[in-house]
C-alpha cells in the first residue's frame, strides 16, 4: 500500500488512502494557506497535471514562485518542466 501523508524524515508515512486509488485531491499551498483544491474522478497523469496546473494552479501563483514538488513521474516530464520555468518560476523536487 502507498501511503499519503506526512511524516518525519527517515520515518515510514502511513495513512488511510491507498496511493493507486481512483479520485484525486490535487492541491497547492502558499504560506500555509490553501491556494488552490480540484477534486478529479479518476488517475493523474502529465496530461491531467498539466491541465491542472495551467487552469487551476498557476492563474493563482505569485511570480516568480520557488514550487516544490513529490517524486511522481509526471511531475519530472520535461514538457512540465519547461511549462513552470518558460512561466518564470522556479522547480525544486
């Protein structure tokens, strides 16, 4: 089972929701604050995420944003690479 959540480094993270499961939450956080939440029916994929970014998350970023993201396949895609820094930001992972 994949677990979503947090826990402290070195420490094994468990949680209530398997990570392969249908329906996502993607969400963003500025400064401890919710910046943006989209509920999806169904698997996120570098399409999806894309989207996502582009309608949902960036209309919502301060410029030249520091963005952090997980270790997902589709967030290391060069095309998603490109989006966020051609948009002037910078990615950390």
């Amino acid at each position: 089972m994949t677990c979503l959540g947090y826990a402290p480094q070195g420490q094994r993270c468990c949680g209530k929701h398997n990570g392969r499961a249908r329906g996502r939450t993607n969400s963003a956080l500025l400064n401890q604050k919710l910046l943006t939440v989209t509920l999806l029916n169904g698997s996120v994929d570098a399409d999806v995420f894309k989207a996502w970014a582009t309608q949902e998350f960036l209309p919502h970023l301060p410029k030249n944003s520091i963005i952090v993201m997980d270790n997902a396949a589709f967030h290391k895609r060069q095309g998603i690479q490109d989006f966020f820094t051609s948009a002037g930001h910078t990615l950390d992972y």
